[in-house]
C-alpha cells in the first residue's frame, strides 16, 4: 500500500519563470525507505513542503497516509514528521528543552515516545544541557532527528539530512535510518550524495524538477547498457580533453581519482587499443580497468 503518492505534480516560483518540480509523479510505499536523489535546485525542497503541506503545488495532487494535501492539511500536519534542511532546532534551547518543546507542541510528551528515539537520543543525553548552537554538526542532526520522531510520525521526511556533516556521523545516520525502518515508519530522505542513494530501498534520480528514473538502486545500475572503465595517466586534465575527442569513446567524465568512460559499443579489444593510443599522446602511467557502474554514472547518463 502507497502511503504516499505524487500524481503530475507542479510548481513554478517568480511567476512561472522557475520552473521547480515538473509534472512529477512517484508512490512510496508503507515502511519504504525511499530516496529523492538530485543536486542542488533539483526540487527536492519543494517536493518535502508540497507533501509536508508547507506549499500549494500549481498543478496536480498529492496524498500522504491517504490525505490530501490540500484539503486535509491540518491531518497530515499532526501525522508526519520532518527534518528540514536548515533552521528546525532552537538554538538558543538546551538539547532536552528543543526536544520537550516538540514533544509539546504535538501534544505528547518525551517519555510516552522514548522507546522510538532512545537509540538515537542516548547519544545526546551527555549534552542534554548544552545549547542546540553549541552542539556539532552530527549532534544537531541527531536532535533534529529525534525532534522530528518524538510525536511517532507515520511518514518521516528527511531534507538533506546529512549535508554538511562529516563521513562517520553521515554513516551512522544511515544506520539510524535502518534501524527506524524495523519501527515501520515510511521515510522519504533526500540527498545530494550520489553514494547514499544504495541505502535506499527505492530512489528517484530528479533533475530540473524533472524525474529522470525510479527504481531499486539495484535495478537502475544494472540498466546502464555500457560497460564502463575508469582511466587514469599523470596529466588528468589532459586526459579528459584526449579521451573526449576520441571517435571511439561514446562518453567520459571526471571521477575523483579516474576518469569514468565508455566506449561506442562493448567491444573489448577496444580498451586494449587505448592504451597505445594514449601513449601516442604522450601519457604516462596509464591505467585502464573495467567497473561496475555507480548511481552517479547512472544518473549523468540519463542527463543526457
Ligand atoms: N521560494 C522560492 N522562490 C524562487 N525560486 C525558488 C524558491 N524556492 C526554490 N526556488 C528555485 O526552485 C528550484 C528548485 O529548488 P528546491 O529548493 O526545490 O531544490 P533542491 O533540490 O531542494 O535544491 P537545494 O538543495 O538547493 O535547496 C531552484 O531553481 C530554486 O532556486
């Protein structure tokens, strides 16, 4: 069963000149872990605030729980929890006060819902004096996590809960995620990560307001058709132009360490006459090694 479901939904800002979410429909599923994965400005802001009632779309309609919501926003509102990207915690109230505060403001309070966030909130109990402000970064998401869950939310919406923060506290976020999942709360996460997108049960790659694919990270890298090879040499910016001018590469792009590329089609001896050819323009210590595809591979590929 969809506990929540986007049906063509739009919305433009400055009066129609930008265009934020185009036409986007998706269903996530009960006790789904579900992830909008997109770069900056894709949407996945304005998505949340449609679904978390926070904003009116131009077009189409949305549902959370089976709500409405437009017309039963006020349902919704006391139903799901969300973690906005910035600004959700006071930060000028203890750890225990923001999340008082919460509890409150839903009309419970922290020891009727302490089982759900305890794993999360025993981590912070050694700063529960402490201002939110002074927390670190991985400490705010902690508390903005459970802020978001003291009220035991049906749909979590999370807004880039792990941008900004270090690799361990992302990690264990993820984990936390996991863990919630076992509590059957639907959750929608979104990231600019490319890489967290496989902690995800399902994904949609969003782009330009636009969907570009959605399906099991899983089902989405098996679909990309080339095989792929990561290539490096000592002059990397060189390496980019020589290889993006070679007839028989169908596409490269810079990957960190290597360059990422395919050829026109599969054909195998064709990453062996590479090298000789790189050679010839003069590259030194040049490595070609076939990869499996990643979901930032998947997801360029669509933007073409
Ligand atoms: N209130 C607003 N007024 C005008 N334009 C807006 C407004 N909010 C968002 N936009 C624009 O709409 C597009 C989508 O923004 P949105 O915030 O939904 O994307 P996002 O994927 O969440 O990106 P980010 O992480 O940068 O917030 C962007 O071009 C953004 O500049």
């Amino acid at each position: 069963m969809a506990d929540v479901v986007l049906n063509s939904i739009s919305k433009t800002y400055n009066k129609g000149a930008t265009r934020a979410v185009n036409n986007v429909s998706f269903e996530v599923n009960k006790g789904e872990l579900f992830g909008l994965i997109g770069p900056d400005g894709a949407g996945k802001t304005s998505i949340f605030r449609i679904l978390t009632t926070l904003l009116l779309p131009d077009n189409g309609t949305a549902s959370v729980n089976g709500y409405d919501v437009v017309k039963d926003y006020k349902i919704i509102r006391r139903n799901v929890g969300y973690m906005p990207g910035r600004f959700s915690l006071y930060q000028d109230l203890t750890v225990e006060e923001n999340l008082n505060f919460f509890a409150t403001v839903f009309n419970t309070s922290i020891k009727e819902n302490y089982e759900l966030v305890k794993d999360i909130y025993v981590q912070l109990e050694p700063f529960k004096s402490r201002k939110a402000g002074k927390l670190s970064g991985g400490m705010k998401q902690k508390l903005a996590l459970c802020c978001a869950l003291i009220h035991r939310p049906t749909v979590l919406f999370l807004d880039e809960p792990t941008t900004g923060v270090d690799v361990v506290s992302r990690k264990e976020f993820w984990e936390m995620l996991k863990r919630l999942k076992q509590q059957v709360i639907t959750i929608l996460v979104s990231t600019p990560y490319m890489d967290e997108a496989t902690l995800c049960e399902r994904i949609a790659l969003l782009q330009n307001g636009e969907i570009l694919s959605i399906d099991s990270p899983q089902t989405i890298t098996a679909q990309f058709l080339s095989t792929l090879y990561a290539v490096r040499s000592d002059n990397m910016s060189k390496l980019l132009h020589d290889l993006r001018k070679l007839s028989l590469v169908k596409s490269c792009n810079a990957f960190g360490a290597y360059h990422h590329i395919a050829f026109q089609n599969n054909d195998p001896g064709w990453a062996q006459q590479l090298i000789p050819l790189l050679e010839a323009q003069q590259h030194t210590n040049i490595e070609v090694k076939s990869i499996e595809p990643t979901i930032e591979d998947c997801f360029i590929n669509l933007m073409k």
